[in-house]
C-alpha cells in the first residue's frame, strides 16, 4: 500500500532514470559496437623485433606531390619510425598528422608505447638537445624491442643499386629533425595511436574507417611495407588487401620481398586498391613466370593437336592459373 505522503512523481521518476540508464547503455554498446577496438589475443601475437629505421628501400620524392597543404591526414602503418617519416612527409603542421599504428608483434608494440611515453616526457625530450642527451640511455634500457643493425649494412649487402637509409638510430632522428623540425616530429610521435592487431584482420580495420570518419579525416594513406609480400597463404594475402580496399586510402605504399637477399627492393605506390591489380605489381616476377609456364603448354598442346594427341584436361589447367602460385 502507498503512502499518502509519498510523492505521486517519485514512481515517474524512477521509470525515467531507468529509460536513461537503459538509453545509456544502449548508446554504450552501440558506440563499443561501432568504434571500439580490441587487442589480438596474446597466443597470436608474434615476437618480430622492430626495425626501428626500417629495412625497406629509401621512398621516391614523387611521394611529396602527394602531400596535404593544410587538411587532416591520417596514417595507417606498421612497424617502426619509417611511419614518422612518411606522415611528415604526407602531412602539414596546420593539423598533426596522425599515424594508426596497427602491428601484430608484441615487441613492436612495446617499442612505440615507451617511445611515445619518452617523447612525451619533457624533462628527457622536452627540447631537441634533451633529447639526444636521454636517447642513448633510452636505447640501451629497450635493446630487447628493436634489430640492430650495423649503420650502413643493408647498402653494403647490396650491389642492385638499392638506396637504402643509414641505420643508425641516432643519425636518423637527426635526419628527421633537420628535414621536418624537432617540435613537428615530437608531436606526430606523441599523436600515434597503437593497435595490438593483425592486417588481416576485417573488424580493425572496418572500426579504423568508422573512427577516422567520424573525425572527418579525409585523406588516408596507408604503408602495410612488405607485409602482404612475406604472407605465403593467398588467402590472408586477399584478406589483407581487402581490409585496404575497405578503408579506401588515396594510396597504400608496398614494398616487395627478395627471397635471394632477404630484404625488400622494390617500393610500390598504389591509388587502385583492387586485390588482384595490387598482387600483379608486388609479385610481377610470378606471375610473368607463370605466363612462360602458360605460353610453354600453349605451345606443346599445340604441337599435340597437331600429332594427332588429345588436349590436356581443364583440370590441369586449373592448377596452373596464375592464382595458383603463390
């Protein structure tokens, strides 16, 4: 039985708290639904150390006509400081460019949360002379993150005419100072985010896109470097350049891998993001060697036909597409 002094509101009042809390959590599961990201579980992750200059070839200055005079860009790369480089170069100091940093290594991760902590450190980067004081002690105390790599040991290996960069960790953030200023490179190292995932997978980067339209990031470039050219399985190669094609970036910038060398060679640019069109690029030699293989049987049916011998079967054939020899 109600009290006769009891508000006649109160009942109202607790339904609409209700309907607001139920409201609120509706909205809550609708925006995690919509833009939250989650981490790759740690029995996948792997334990690549990162390469903190980057053992890709140096990029073509025909990237600076790419460049965005006063928009927001955002970058999507992975692995390390080549990313810092390329949103530099990409971007404008007008909005700081922001670099999405989506790596499935645990060692690459850990590197760029406790460099984006340094430089956010103004007592050991808060000026560009602090900072070189305080990188040694740095790069000692997180050698287990990153490759080291002997200064200038990728062009010595080489002998194709392949520029590559100096390797030196401290030669470079010089590099990077004297091309784009201390206070730009800081903040765009400060300004990355990090995600703990793979490339291959869709619900990312389906999120990354929602998120970057909701901050009305128009221009989106993307650096997977050699990912989709070490992946073996044809199937998360397809994956992952569906998740490029998903984002729709005004350019994703590959780089190849050499078998024989060990290390990439060729840096590739793309604006059509379609799967197929990007495969034919990075791995041109396959499939040009499987046109020679197609031509060769071309010519022996021919030459069966012609001795009275039947056609092979479509079977075969079908083994020998080109999709097929990856």
């Amino acid at each position: 039985m109600k009290n006769k002094y009891e508000n006649p509101n109160t009942e109202n009042t607790a339904q609409e708290k209700a309907t607001i809390t139920i409201q609120k959590h509706c909205r809550g599961f609708l925006v995690r639904k919509r833009y939250a990201i989650h981490p790759l579980e740690a029995r996948y992750q792997t334990n690549h150390p990162t390469f903190v200059v980057g053992n890709d070839p140096g990029m073509p200055l025909s990237l600076n006509k790419f460049q965005e005079s006063e928009g927001k860009i955002a970058l999507i790369a992975t692995s390390g400081l080549r990313a810092v480089s390329l949103a530099c170069m990409l971007g404008n100091a007008i909005h700081t460019p922001k670099i999405i940093l989506i790596d499935n290594s645990s060692l690459v991760y850990n590197f760029w949360y406790a460099l984006r902590a340094f430089m956010e450190d103004d007592k050991k980067a808060g000026t560009r002379k602090v900072f070189f004081q305080h990188l040694p002690a740095f790069l000692e105390r997180y050698k287990h993150l990153y490759v080291r790599v002997v200064d200038d040991e990728l062009s010595r290996n080489n002998s194709r005419g392949v520029h590559y960069l100096n390797q030196n960790i401290i030669v470079h953030f010089n590099s990077l100072f004297e091309l784009f200023g201390y206070d730009y490179v800081r903040a765009v190292i400060q300004h990355t985010s990090l995600i703990k995932q793979s490339w291959a997978d869709a619900t990312t980067f389906v999120k990354v896109k929602n998120i970057l339209d909701y901050l009305e990031v128009k221009n989106v470039y993307m650096y997977p470097s050699n990912i989709v050219a070490t992946v073996i399985d044809t199937t998360v190669q397809n994956r992952i350049l569906e998740n490029i094609k998903t984002v729709m970036p005004a350019l994703s910038i590959h780089t190849d891998y050499c078998q024989i060398h060990g290390q990439p060679e060729k840096i590739y640019i793309f604006r059509n993001q379609t799967p197929e069109h990007v495969k034919k690029n990075i791995f041109a030699y396959k499939y040009a060697e499987q046109c020679y293989k197609d031509k060769l049987q071309e010519n022996d049916s021919e030459k069966q036909r012609a001795q009275g011998f039947p056609e092979e079967t479509s079977k075969n054939s079908q083994e020998h597409s080109p999709l097929n020899t990856f």
